[in-house]
C-alpha cells in the first residue's frame, strides 16, 4: 500500500513507544489515528505529540482502554 491518506488504523499501546512512533508515521502520511491506551495521562500527552508532529487534531482519537476487558475492546472497535 503507497497510499495511505484517508485511511485509518488502530493501535493499542499507542500512546507510548512503538505505537506511538507507528502513529506519528500513519498520521503524517495522511491517516487518521485511533490510539489505545490504558493510561489517560499518556493519551493525552500523545495527542499533544502528535499534534506537533504535524497530525491534525480532527484525524486523532484516543481512546482510553484496558486490552484485557473484552467489552472495552469490542467497544473502541465499533
């Protein structure tokens, strides 16, 4: 895939490490990111980095979430 605006991802763990990294990448080439974590304070510092890093607001959304509740997973994926 060369062309990635417009599209979306999902990453668990994304507001810290590799999966912000992963996101920082996805959202300047165009794609709309929806970072996981379970860690409000660190999404919210994620939004503020991705931001800087040249994502636009509109295209990030996080969502606060514990991987190991299957109900909160089933519901950031709708």
């Amino acid at each position: 895939m060369k062309d990635f605006s417009g599209k979306i991802c999902f990453i668990t763990g994304g507001a810290s490490g590799a999966g912000l990294g992963q996101a920082k990448v996805f959202g300047r080439e165009g794609m709309r990111v929806a970072i996981a974590d379970i860690r409000q304070d660190a999404l919210d510092n994620a939004v503020g980095e991705l931001t800087a890093f040249g994502v636009k607001r509109e295209d990030i959304l996080a969502i606060r979430l514990d991987l190991t509740n299957r109900e909160e997973y089933a519901a950031a994926a709708d």
